[in-house]
C-alpha cells in the first residue's frame, strides 16, 4: 500500500472532531465531583452559620435526674396496683348506684 491510500482511509473512517463540551460522559464525570464541592460548601456554610449550643456545665446531674424520673414512671403501674391493694375496706370509696337504662 502506498501513502496516500492509507491515509485517504484514515480520514474517511474517523470520526469529526467535536468540541469538548459536546460529550456527555465528560459532563457526567465532571459533574460528580463538581455537586460533591457544592454540598460540602453548603455543609460548611450551615456548620459555620449555626454553631451547635454548649453542653451544660452539670450535664451528669441532669442525666441522673432524667433517668430517676424515667425509672419511677417505669414502676407507676406496680404501684398503683399495690397501693390499690393496700388500701383498708373503710377507705374504699362507696359504689355508686347504677343506673337501670330506660
């Protein structure tokens, strides 16, 4: 083959060359990374615009205190149940007299 043969082939089976915004795939391997920046801008800007309140100074009592209340409200209906047995006959309220339906 000569020169110019293989070259005249060459031409003829390739594609034209585009301009490189007209891809795609580019625009959608540029564009991952590109919203991931954009996000953790956004993060970073919420982070630094609302800073997170303070711990208490006595953050220990206060856990201690929430879970003394959250253990009595636990045992509530124990003892209800046996403060409704413990209660003396005399103390009982009277039942009230019910009523015949029409």
């Amino acid at each position: 083959m000569n020169t110019a043969t293989t070259t005249t082939t060459a031409t003829a089976n390739e594609q034209a060359a585009e301009a490189w915004w007209r891809y795609p795939l580019l625009w959608m391997v540029i564009g991952g990374p590109v919203a991931v920046m954009v996000a953790s801008f956004a993060t970073f800007w919420l982070a630094w615009r609302s800073p997170d309140a303070l711990v208490s100074e006595d953050y220990y009592r206060e856990g201690v205190e929430i879970n003394k209340t959250l253990a009595a409200k636990k045992l509530l209906p124990a003892l209800a149940g046996r403060n409704h047995a413990m209660t003396p006959v005399d103390d009982l309220p009277a039942p009230s007299p019910q009523k015949v339906a029409p």
